[in-house]
C-alpha cells in the first residue's frame, strides 16, 4: 500500500503550466508502445489508435498544476487540467514535505472527471488481462496474415505448414513474455490506481477499468489519457452533482 492521504474542498488559488512528461526518457519508448496497444487494443481499437501515437512519442506535453486547498499546497501532472479556482474537488494525494502534496488524483463532483496521473486508471487484475486479450490479438491478426500470404505467394504444403506451426509457437511465448514483462514493469501504477479506487469508496475496486471511459478535450479534439468520465465506469458514484449541496446542508 501506498502512503496516500485523501482530502477535499475547494481550490482556493489554482496555476497551470504547460510542459512535458519525460519520465522514461528514449530507452522506455517502445516498453509504453507495447502497454499502450495490448492495454487497449482488447478494449476499442478506436480508442487505441491515439494512445499508440502518443506512445511513440517520448516527450508526452502535460500540465502542471499548483494549487491550494484548506491552506496545502499541492502539486500534480495531468495531460491537461480541467479545472478552475473555485471549484470543489476531492484529492488523493501523497504528503511530500510539511504542508505539501504530490496529486496522484482530483476528482470533481461538478464535472464528473477524475484527473490520474499519466499512466494510471486501471485495477491490477483487468489491467492483465485486458494485456493478455491485446496479445492474443495481435497474435492472432499476426498468424492469420502471415498464412494468407504464404498461402498467396506459393504453394501451401506439408512442410511449410510444420514450419509454419513451429514459428507460430514460438512467437507464442515469446509475445506473451514480452507483453508480461510490459505489465510487470507497470504493475505499480495499476496497484496505486486500486488504491485509489478504494480510498474513493467506488464498489470492487479490484474491478475497475476506466481506459474506455477517457474523456474528450473538444477544444483540442483530443482523446485525453488518464482523464476520465468516472460515471461511465462506475455502478455507484459516491461523489454525484447534489454532493457539494448535500454536504453544505449536512453542516
């Protein structure tokens, strides 16, 4: 378990820079190329498509966000920002020095999105195996091909189909060792995202999947990774539009 505390109230001073994530630098490229097409493929191809362009590349543009709630100052990096001062908003974060936090997450009961940090957004157990089911896939696409085109070029017999099925297991296992070695090294960003599921009160989450739930920036007309419209994913929302009101009369 992590060391996180969760809070909430409404942003009393609120700054937004733009930047980039570099996180892995050059060597880590084609390890979040693989996450990204296996942990997506298996749910929408179309949703895919955007994680696997922004994957290739290294150098993610992010924003970073100061802000102040109750009197702390917290930090955190999203894709983009959604939010304003004013707003009311719960965080999970983790304490960092006296006073200041690093934001794992803001969710907001007004707009229904919950800001990740990048990476983050999916359970440990469906985050295997929708990786698994990516796999396969593209395993399955991979060997349907190659047959088609031997079976095109030149005539299919007996000894090309034994070489065929050898390859053919052999790629097996080497794409299922690499892609679980793409998830290993992942692995604790699906544990936090569990974490933070939990300390939410959202129901199983050891569930929870939320890569088909990520909202679209209309203005950028981007697909936004690791933003979510929770409500999509969730059976019940602990934190619905009334909460803020509700909360207010409960005082």
């Amino acid at each position: 378990m992590y060391a996180l505390v969760n809070f909430e109230g409404r942003i009393e001073a609120l700054e937004i820079h733009n930047g980039v994530l570099n996180t892995l630098g050059n060597a880590g490229n084609s390890l979040i190329k693989s996450s990204a097409i296996l942990s997506t493929v298996a749910g929408s191809v179309s949703l895919g498509a955007q994680t696997v362009f922004l994957a290739t590349q290294s150098r993610l543009h992010i924003q970073t966000v100061v802000m102040k709630i109750g009197g702390k100052v917290c930090v955190g990096q999203f894709h983009r920002a959604l939010f304003e001062a004013g707003e009311y908003v719960i965080c999970i974060a983790r304490q960092i020095e006296p006073n200041v936090y690093e934001l794992c997450s803001v969710l907001s009961p007004k707009t229904g999105l919950l800001h990740m940090q990048v990476g983050m957004g999916a359970a440990d157990k469906p985050a295997y195996q929708s990786m698994i089911k990516g796999g396969r896939i593209w395993y399955a696409a991979t060997i349907i091909g190659v047959s088609l085109f031997i079976i095109f070029i030149d005539e299919f017999n007996q000894d090309i189909f034994l070489m065929l099925l050898i390859v053919s297991i052999l790629f097996y296992f080497i794409l299922m060792f690499i892609v679980k070695n793409a998830f290993n090294s992942l692995r604790h960003l699906n544990e936090k995202s569990e974490q933070v599921f939990e300390m939410y009160g959202f129901q199983n989450p050891e569930k929870m999947y939320l890569l088909t739930a990520r909202h679209q920036d209309d203005n950028a007309k981007l697909l936004l990774e690791s933003v979510y419209e929770y409500r999509r994913a969730v059976e019940y929302d602990p934190y619905p539009e009334s909460y803020i009101k509700e909360k207010g009369k409960k005082k």
